[in-house]
C-alpha cells in the first residue's frame, strides 16, 4: 500500500552508453568486445546507413534495413569471446521479434535469447556463451511500412578469470564537488552519497549556488588506478554534456570520455585512463536545475579499493528451502502468532477511513487454517470503521527468495486488500519511498477480476510505480489464489497462481525508470484497507464486516 505520490520521472528517450548492470563488490567489470568489429547484414537501406554504423560508438549513425520483415545483422568478434550481455539502443523503427544467436564459424548457429514482446528503445539483454559471431535475427517489425534501425548493437564480455583484480575502486572513497544540496527538499545530497553504494541515495548541486555550468563531482581513489569503466545513475537533473577525466593530483585533470548528447538514466561508460583522482565535468544541464547523481561507481584495477557489503547467493528457482512460514493453523479466535507478526495500529494514509485495530475481532484465526482480516463498520478511535494490518517488521526480514501468500479477497467498492513488502531501513528510519515498496498483491474491491504488482522508488512512486495492472479471467474474491515474486539480484518475476503476471528486471528499471532500490532485507505485510485515494469510496453496496482470508505465508530460498 504506497503513501501518496510525490514526483513521478519520465523515463528519457534514448541511453548514450551501454546498457548493462554494473557489477558489484569485487565482480569484474565489463567490456564492450563489439565496437568496429566487421559488422554484415541482410541489408542496408541506402548506402547513408550501412552495417558498419551499427557498431562504431557513434549514437548520431545508424544502420537501418531493406523495407521487409526478415532480417539480420551481425558482427565477427574476431576470436572466440565469452559473452555476457547484448546492449541494442533502437531507433523508432525496432522489432518486436526477433533472436540473438552465437556461432562458432558463422554458419552454425545456437540461439542465446528470443522475445516476442521487444518494446524498442534501450535494451540490455543478460546472455551467456561463447562465440566469434553474434547476429541478430529479426523477424517482425513495430513500424510495419519500414524495416528495422538501430544507433547501436553492443556486445559485452566480462572480464572473469583472465583479470579477476578488475573490481569497483570508488566504493566509501573521500569525494568533493562544486556544491552541494543540503536542505529540506533534499538531506543531505552531499558528494559522498553518490559513492556509498546506496541507488537511493544522491549527491545533488546545492539549489542556492549550484544550478549553474560547469558543476563536477569527483573522487579520490586512494592510490594510482588504471580506469576502465564509469557507470553514472543520473537524477532527473542530469548533464547534456560532461566529461569523464582523471588527475594525479586532484588539480590538473585529462579527460577521458567527452559527449554533447547525455540523456540521463544510466550511463555505462567504457572510460580508459589512469589516475588517482575521478571527475564527471557537467559543462551543459538538461534543464534548470543543477546537476545529480545517484550513483558514480569506477571500476579498473589499482587503487586502494574497500569492498562494499557481500550481498547474499542469488536462489535457484523454483526454491525449494522454507525459510518461513505461517499455516494460520491456531483455533479460532486466536490472534496471530507473536513471534512472526506485529500488530501495526494506528490511522492509515492515503486517504483511507479505518483504523487499524490490535484487536481479534479485526485479525485472527478462525480454527480452520486460516487468518481473517476482517474489516468491520464500527465507531472506534473517533473513525467509523475499523480494520487490521500485521507486519514481520523485527521479527522476520529477507533479501532475495519466493515470497507467496494463498490469499481470498473480499469484494465491494472501496476495499483494498494488500499483500506487499517495506524495505527494513524504514524501521531505522529510513522514509518512504527511500526505503523501497514491493507490492505483491493489491485488489480493489470495486474490480475484483485485476490485480496489480508495483515497485516504489524514490524516482517512480505512487500513482508513477514500476507496475503492471493483471486482467484475470476468473473472479479473484470467489477462491483462494497464490499471490507470489520470484526475488534476485536480477530483478523481480510476479505470479497469480502458476501465471507469471510481471516481470521487472533491474536492467530494465535502472535504463528507463531510475534506480533499483532492492537489494536489501524487507518485511511482510498484510492489511485490508476501507476506502482511500486508489480504491476510491465505500457505498451502501459494500459488505461490512467484510474478510480477507489468508490460508498461508511462506518465503523459500
């Protein structure tokens, strides 16, 4: 359940760089293999847009197709290359379907990935193998009066074994700016935020003295470090145009990466130079404002490097280890068990008109292997309705897993059942959306055939979450349903019973939204709300008391 919104970002319209997750910790970085390689294709549309500008690591050219459907484009890696990730910045003109295939020789080929559902735009594309070639094969076109056109096609290998020293270098380093924010709207926004390995935290440009060009940010590494990769995760106040440069000594700077074309988002920047010192040189903005970073990561070897906390083993779906688990098998009448949940009383946000209550008339068990949450209409605490909402705040945390609930909604206009997660640095006093919201399942009871999963950020929240509204074809308040998301350091994949209902892949989000903010412990939630700004009001139709009923929770790993 998502606190009302406060700003919305809309997503830019193209990504200069690369776009591929930055590695972590002491994960290699990686690099772009594919840049003018010998690049072929089925076609060209004039001779001003031939394969080659496909690949040169020029966003201003393009190659473009013959007007037909079935096409391909590929490019010779020279050698045989480990491969991890396919980075296609498209032009309007970009396919809905099509493969990526390897091949030894370029004549056998074995497919790496396939979409059916490609949206254009900028796309990162996780893959693994090993090939000299990599072809994209495209077989159905989004404009269907033209062929298909890309700025660029990237292929990306990661460093593994033949450089493991490679690793993230500016993690908790000293860092200066030309200014800092430090206000109300925004504290702090100081240098180092931008270096702390924090997506939800930034350094911005002080709003007094600091929305003006140039405006730079940089970093002492500690020692001599040779550079080959920056990933920059801009704020909306992003820089048009801005170097990348390096310094011995923190005062004399070379530059090692220059564009007049910056949209925004995220920047992964193949960036070779060596320095003890690392400065993004914003010399245009994109807009009024000054310039922000969530995130400023630098990778190379050298340095005198700190690594960030270890984050836990990915699982292997489907999990299969139980890590928790409620059967709500207790006899009826009694309340939840204390040692997994906590009553969370109080008056509600968004508009809502219950209150929540810690009493058993509005949580508990019913002696036949369920929770009720009842919502009831009842004078209670100056409200007139009153209602429940439990939480595993303190008692029970998790980062990564299958998070599921066997969940009957109620129906009638107004209500809101939920089944969602908070990011536990809320309850160190973290605030929301900083802290991260993952919405399982919300139901409004005036439709009970849709179901909606929804992420909550500081760059996309609220009525502006990375979401997905489910059309079902069945009636979800007539039976029991599992509500479930598949959690890694990937991204997240959202189930109603065995369908898969969402997917929200990291790449993806950081690319087009803003930051990924999950990649730490969260709670469980449970509530039913009576009215409020989403579900709208209550009327004389709607059930009171009315009941959600949860047969289970249960988290694997």
């Amino acid at each position: 359940m998502s606190p009302a919104r406060k700003w919305a970002v809309a997503a830019a319209t193209g990504l200069l760089a690369a776009l591929v997750s930055a590695p972590s910790g002491a994960q290699a970085a990686e690099t772009l293999v594919s840049q003018n390689k010998p690049a072929t294709a089925s076609s060209s549309e004039w001779a001003g847009t031939p394969a080659a500008s496909g690949n040169d690591g020029n966003t201003g050219t393009r190659w473009s197709s013959a007007f037909a459907a079935s096409q391909w484009y590929q490019v010779d890696l020279g050698a045989a290359t480990s491969i991890s990730r396919i980075a296609i910045n498209w032009e309007n003109a970009y396919a809905k379907a099509f493969t990526i295939q390897f091949s030894a020789d370029g004549t056998a080929w074995t497919q790496a990935y396939a979409t059916s559902t490609g949206t254009g735009g900028q796309q990162s594309i996780p893959v693994s193998g090993t090939a000299r070639y990599v072809r994209i094969n495209l077989t159905q076109r989004a404009l269907e009066l033209y062929g298909y056109s890309f700025w660029e096609f990237q292929v990306f290998s990661g460093d593994g074994p033949t450089n493991p020293t490679t690793r993230l270098l500016s993690y908790g380093k000293p860092a200066r700016a030309s200014s800092e924010q430090n206000d109300v709207n925004c504290n702090p926004c100081t240098a180092d935020k931008a270096f702390d390995n924090d997506p939800a935290s930034r350094w911005a440009t002080s709003s007094t003295t600091g929305w003006v060009d140039p405006g730079w940010i940089s970093v002492d590494l500690g020692a001599t470090a040779q550079i080959s990769q920056v990933v920059l995760q801009w704020d909306p106040a992003y820089a048009k145009s801005y170097q990348i440069q390096v310094s011995n000594d923190g005062t004399a700077w070379t530059s090692v990466y220059s564009t007049t074309t910056g949209d925004g988002l995220k920047d992964v920047i193949t960036a070779t130079g060596s320095g003890r010192y690392v400065r993004m040189y914003g010399t245009a903005r994109s807009g009024p404002y000054g310039y922000s970073l969530w995130e400023f990561s630098v990778y190379g070897t050298g340095g005198n490097p700190v690594d960030p906390p270890a984050k836990p083993a990915d699982p292997s779906f489907p999990a299969t280890r139980l890590v928790f688990a409620d059967e709500f098998n207790g006899g009826n009448g009694a309340k939840p068990d204390t040692a997994k949940w906590t009553y969370d009383p109080g008056v509600p946000q968004n508009g809502e008109i219950q209150y929540y209550t810690p009493n058993s008339e509005n949580a508990a068990m019913n002696g036949a292997g369920q929770l009720v949450i009842e919502a009831r209409k009842q004078d209670y605490q100056g409200r007139q309705y009153t209602s429940a909402r439990m939480n595993t705040s303190n008692k029970f945390h998790t980062q990564y897993g299958r998070v599921e609930a066997r969940i009957k909604v109620p129906k009638g206009n107004g209500l809101w059942p939920a089944f969602w997660m908070m990011g536990a640095d809320f309850l160190q006093g973290r605030p929301w959306p900083y802290n991260g919201e993952i919405d399982i399942m919300e139901i409004l009871g005036r439709n009970t055939n849709e179901l909606y999963t929804t992420l909550h950020a500081p760059a996309y929240n609220g009525a502006g979450g990375y979401g997905q509204k489910y059309t079902s074809s069945v009636d979800l308040s007539q039976d029991f349903h599992v509500y479930a998301v598949e959690w890694d350091s990937k991204g997240m994949r959202f189930f109603l019973d065995n369908t898969l209902v969402f997917t929200a892949a990291k790449d993806t989000v950081e690319n087009t939204r803003g930051p990924w903010i999950y990649d730490h412990p969260f709670y469980l939630i449970l509530n039913l709300a009576v009215g409020g700004d989403f579900p709208g009001p209550i009327d004389a139709t709607t059930p009171f008391p009315s009941r959600m009923l949860v047969d289970y929770v249960r988290v694997y790993q």
